[in-house]
C-alpha cells in the first residue's frame, strides 16, 4: 500500500465504503476499468434471505456502517511486531496501533 498506484490500483478504506458506498463503488469500478451501474448498489436484492457470505455478511442486507471490535486478539507481543512492521502504511492512512487496537484517528 506504500507502493504508488496506478489506474488500475487503488486504495479503498473499509469505514469509507461502509459509511459511504454510494460514493466508493464508482470509485472502485473505475479503478477496475468497468463501467458504472447503479445496480451494484442493490445487488442484496439477488441474494435469498439467509444466504451468508465471507466473515459471516448477510448478503440479503444492503451495506450498513455496523459498530466493531478494532480488537485484534493477538498477543501482545505479536501485535507489537506486525505493529512495527505496518506502521508506515497506518500512519499513511491515518491508523493508530496501540494497546492491541487499530484506530482511525
């Protein structure tokens, strides 16, 4: 992520797409080269009620700002080490690792 992107590379930060993804799906399918439709905005309206996607999404729902955990779980000792190894690119997109969390400043 510290590497300069291209048209086709891009950065999409996950608490801008869920507050906003009226304004990020443009975004990410002009990074990808394909053309617009608003349908990519109600694509839950496919899904049956009930179907689950990655990390347990109910795919039926449209995309929602929902509260979460920044709590990694880690050990401290290995969260200081992933910390240090990513902080340029936290500080870059405004992170903050501290305590076993990751914060939007």
């Amino acid at each position: 992520m510290l590497a300069k992107s291209t048209k086709r590379l891009g950065i999409v930060r996950y608490e801008d797409f869920v507050a906003a993804p009226e304004r990020e799906m443009p975004r990410l399918l002009q990074m990808m080269g394909l053309p617009w439709d608003d349908r990519v905005l109600r694509a839950h309206e496919n899904y049956p009620q009930g179907k689950i996607g990655h990390g347990k999404i109910k795919l039926w729902e449209a995309i929602r700002h929902t509260p979460h955990k920044p709590e990694t779980g880690l050990p401290q000792r290995e969260f200081e080490i992933i910390a240090s190894v990513t902080r340029p690119v936290l500080d870059l997109y405004g992170y903050a690792a501290r305590d076993g969390r990751v914060d939007l400043l």
